[in-house]
C-alpha cells in the first residue's frame, strides 16, 4: 500500500468512526478522574476496555492502587525504531461547578464543540490516540518497531505515581521517540515543551493594630509587590533551538508555545481584618519556553534571580522562592514526555484546541484531525530510511 494509499484509508476510517470516537469522548468525560485526589481508576477501565475491543491487548500498572496508568503494546515484529504514544488520564479541577453553562461530567454536543471537564485536556487527545493505536495496530505490517501506548495518571500535579512511576519499574519505556497528546493546542503542532517552575513567595511585616498600618509595610503590600512584579513577567518570548527553527511557524503571530506566562494562583495574608498582616504567600506557576531559562526570568524584570524574589524593601522580610519543581532547563526523566532517543528532535505533541476552565471543551473537527495527525506521524517516524 502506498503511502497516499494509505493516508486516504486512514482519512476514511476517521470518518467512518466519528460516532464512536464521540462516544469515547463521551465515555471518559463520565468517568470523574480530578487531581488531586488523581483517582484515575474508572478512567482507566474506560481505555483498557476501548483497546481490548480493538484488539490490543493492555495491563494496568500502578504504585498507588487508585492511580492506574494504562500500557499497551504493538510490536511488527520486524526491527525498528521504538515510539511511545503519551497520554495522561487525570484532569485538573473543574472549579466552581455552579459556573459552567454545561454539565461537568456529561458530554455536551453542541456547535462543532464537544463540552465536558477534561475534553480539552485531555480526553479528547486520548480518545484520539486510542483511535490512532487501533488504526497503527491493524496495520502493523506497513511499518517496522515498535510502539507502546502509555495512558498514564497524576500529571496535573507532576506527581510521582503516573509516568514516574512506569520508567523506574519499566526503563523499556523509554522510546526514540514520543507522541504526546500534551501541547498548547491552537490547531498547530508543538515542537518544545515549557518548562515548569512552581514558586511560593512569602513576605513579612511588623505585628500592629491597623490603625498603625504604614505603605508599603505590611506583608499583604509587599506580597502585593511581588505579586504585580510575577505578573509583568508576562509575555517575553524564548527562541526554538536552532536545529527545530526550520518547523517554526511562518504565520507571522508570535507562537503561543514560545511565550513565558507567570501565574499566581494563590494569595493569602493575614488572619484579621483589624490587624496588619504580618505574614503572606502566593503560589506561583511559571511556564518557561524553550530559550528562557529561571536565570533570564529574573533579572529580566526585576524579580531577582534564580533563588529570591524580593516582596518588599531590601533587608526587610525578603520574600523566599520555594522551588517545587525541577529545573525547567534540564531534562526530567521523571516526565514520560521527555523521551530522548537515538533519534533527536523526535519529540511531538499536539491537541485539540481547548478552553481550560469553566465549560471545558474540544473541537470535535479537531478530535478526528487528532486521530489522522497521530497515526500519520507515527507512520512517518517508524518508516524512515
């Protein structure tokens, strides 16, 4: 079979499974699987039941019993390169439920969407690289290697127990390379990952009545500060190494992939309301783009450098950065998407395009686009010369 050949039978059994890719979609958005708690149990019967049905067979692993991970594995039996097709089964939070227009754990089909908590990110990505599996599986004489699927948990909280886990028990695991539903989205494929740094910053200030309050003083202005100082952090922009600039995208917009963004997602401060704050935090997330590394952040706009960010005056309550994570800059084996193998720049994520957050959604046209991308890419990697 040519491979126009086979692109066009692949274009017609993504069409021809539409319905039954939705109702995959349907079938996981129903089995609640947030993190924390990271209880990917039901999730996972859905996928290992929706591979066996397709005629692969799977085994569940876990460290900690209510946190399954799924892997699967299809060989061609002809030697080749190894690729790990990556998914992850946990979805963060849905928030404040009485906010969504639509029901959290129940499809919702409607104007080319498919809502649902977890649609976005990122269970209409496993849906898709379910389908793509199957679709790989029954061809597997078109192709040499081989390829093992790996639907894992506790990813939304960079735990220990998902991809983590199955490289210390399975090193084999480790492929050349690896096909991540993970990504930015944005109808375009993602060619780096962030790195993640999470940070908590605390500030102090002197004990006093409010009335005796001055500017600047408190620990609730000064985490203030701070906090204004991580938000301008917003928006600087790395660079793809030069060995990935040729796939850059040519559309002119700055690529949403090579932006810095700084979260603070929690502030607290004080106990009392008539009482000056002595002590505050804030929780912050940041997501560094290939070419911009904690160093740069930093002194860049003011916030210090790698290891302080001061939340008031010099000498007076610094604030401390708390590092909760590894160091963006370096490889994490701890993560299943980063694979590195003997064939370099081998690492791809795409995703339907998403809203994270209230009334959490997919494309489904970018569902079934998913499924096509996938498989076509897998074909590419396990057929070159």
């Amino acid at each position: 079979m040519t491979p126009q050949e086979l692109t066009a039978r692949l274009l017609e059994t993504v069409a021809a499974q539409r319905e039954d890719i939705v109702d995959l979609c349907a079938d996981l958005v129903a089995a609640p699987s947030v993190n924390p708690v990271g209880d990917t149990r039901q999730v996972a019967d859905v996928v290992t039941q929706a591979l066996r049905v397709r005629g692969i067979p799977i085994r569940q692993e876990h460290l900690v019993p209510t946190m399954p991970s799924v892997v699967a594995d299809i060989d061609s039996g002809r030697p080749g390169p190894h690729l790990v097709l990556n998914v992850h089964l946990d979805t963060v939070p849905p928030g404040e439920e009485s906010e969504w227009t639509r029901p959290v754990w129940e499809l919702t089909r409607t104007g080319g969407r498919l809502y649902g908590l977890g649609m976005g990110n990122m269970k209409g990505a496993v849906a898709a690289m379910i389908t793509a599996a199957a679709f790989l599986a029954d061809r597997r004489s078109t192709w040499s290697g081989r390829i093992s699927f790996a639907a894992v948990g506790d990813e939304v909280v960079f735990g220990e127990n998902g991809a983590a886990h199955l490289l210390r028990e399975h090193p084999d695991l480790l492929g050349d390379g690896l096909l991540c539903g993970e990504g930015p989205g944005f109808e375009r494929l993602a060619v780096g990952e962030k790195g993640v740094l999470w940070l908590e910053l605390s500030a102090e200030g002197p004990a006093g009545h409010s009335s005796a309050v001055l500017p600047g003083r408190s620990a609730a202005a000064r985490i203030a500060e701070a906090v204004t100082r991580t938000d301008a952090l917003n928006g600087l922009t790395g660079a793809l190494p030069p060995e990935l600039a040729s796939v850059a995208s040519r559309s002119g917009d700055t690529d949403p992939g090579l932006v810095l963004t700084a979260n603070v997602g929690t502030v607290t401060a004080g106990t009392f309301i008539g009482q000056i704050a002595t002590r505050a935090t804030a929780e912050v997330d940041l997501r560094l783009p290939p070419g911009i590394t904690t160093a740069r952040a930093g002194p860049r706009r003011g916030c210090g450098g790698r290891r302080r960010v001061p939340a008031g005056p010099p000498g007076e309550g610094l604030g401390r950065e708390l590092d909760r994570s590894r160091h963006p800059a370096r490889p994490r084996q701890r993560r299943q998407s980063r694979a590195p193998g003997r064939r370099a720049g081998a690492v791809l994520r795409a995703q339907p395009t998403w809203s994270a957050g209230i009334d959490d959604y997919a494309e489904e046209a970018e569902v079934l686009r998913c499924v096509s991308l996938y498989a076509l890419t897998a074909l590419t990697f396990l057929t070159a010369p």
